[in-house]
C-alpha cells in the first residue's frame, strides 16, 4: 500500500533543485554528519551497504505549498524518526521529493520501516496534503485512515452522527449508518475490539 502513496529508494547525491526547493542540508553536508557519529559513536566507519540517506517521492496537488510540505516533514519526523532535509517540488508532474536522514541517532542504526509506520505514513501524507484515496484499499490500511482521524480529532464520529441526524435518510438508513458509524468510533477509541 505505501507504494500507492509513497515511493522510498536510496539516493546518493542532492534533489534536483527546481524553482521551489527547501534545504537544511547539502547531501554531503548531512552525509558527512551521519558518517562523524557512527565512527564517533561504534569506533568504526559504517557499512558499505548501509542505505542512511534516502528519497521519498510521492504525488501533490497543484495547490499544495512548500509550507505545507515542511509541516508534513515535521510530522514525519515526530511519527517515523527519519528527518527530511531538502524537499523539491516539480509542479509539471505534480510530484514532491524529500531526502530525508534515515539513521536513528537514539538506536544508533538505520530506522526500519515496520508495517503499522508504513501504513501511518502513507495514512499521514495523504491526510496532510488531502489527496484522493487509492483504489483497492484493504481493511488494514482504512483502520489506520479512521484511527488517524479518530486521534485527531476525537469528536469527529460525534460530529458525523449529529448530520447525519439532518440528512433526510430513511429510519431504515439512518439506524444502519448510525450502528456503522458507532462501530467505527468504538473501534478507533479502543472500547471494543474487531471480531468476525
């Protein structure tokens, strides 16, 4: 599913820089730092296949902006550990790319991107800039979407079943969303738990 959203690979020198581009860092700046602590801190250079500098690209809209994407980059930072340190937008293709300092200082190796950080990040990029859903979610990954919004916004259920009051539905209609949309709210803030 984070491919849909996200596409991680290795990189080895600076973003493109295009006409909006941000940097904290140059590559070699950030690689060089990285490279100081391991040898400080393991008394030894890392290894050859250690993959401690990495791109993030991903789709934007035509309307998202460079403040926008330093704030996503902030909370990326706060959910998976990793650091963006440039950010490059390319406006005809409508894609977004981070270099982002993939060590984890604190563990002192490279983060590994588990499943739940996965789905959360992928949940989280498409929450933040508001872009479409991919097709074919599975039930996993849309616990995590609900769950994000929940921890949010906890009132968000609430507020859904206050319109959905005054929406017009049929008794019928409105007793299966009202029961859908409880379960759904009961689920995110841990009252109950998923059983088939």
């Amino acid at each position: 599913m984070i491919d849909e959203v996200i596409k991680i690979s290795p990189r080895s020198n600076d973003l493109p820089k295009t006409k909006e581009f941000w940097q904290s860092d140059t590559y070699d700046e950030r690689e060089n730092a990285i490279r100081s602590f391991i040898v400080n801190v393991k008394k030894a250079p890392p290894s050859p296949n250690m993959q401690y500098i990495r791109e993030g690209i991903f789709p934007i809209t035509a309307s998202t902006t460079m403040e926008e994407l330093q704030e996503l980059a902030v909370r990326i930072k706060e959910l998976c550990t990793i650091d963006c340190f440039q950010i490059s937008i390319n406006r005809k293709t409508k894609t977004c790319r981070m270099l982002f300092d993939w060590y984890d200082y604190e563990k002192q190796k490279c983060y590994y991107l588990y499943e739940a950080p996965r789905l959360n990040l992928s949940v989280l990029i498409l929450r933040h800039l508001r872009l479409p859903l991919p097709k074919n979610l599975d039930s996993k990954w849309l616990r995590y979407f609900l769950a994000r919004e929940y921890d949010e916004n906890p009132n968000c259920y609430k507020e859904l079943l206050d319109r959905l009051k005054h929406a017009g539905l049929s008794k019928e209609k409105y007793a299966l969303a009202k029961k859908t949309i409880d379960y759904v709210w009961k689920v995110c803030s841990g009252t109950t738990r998923i059983t088939l």
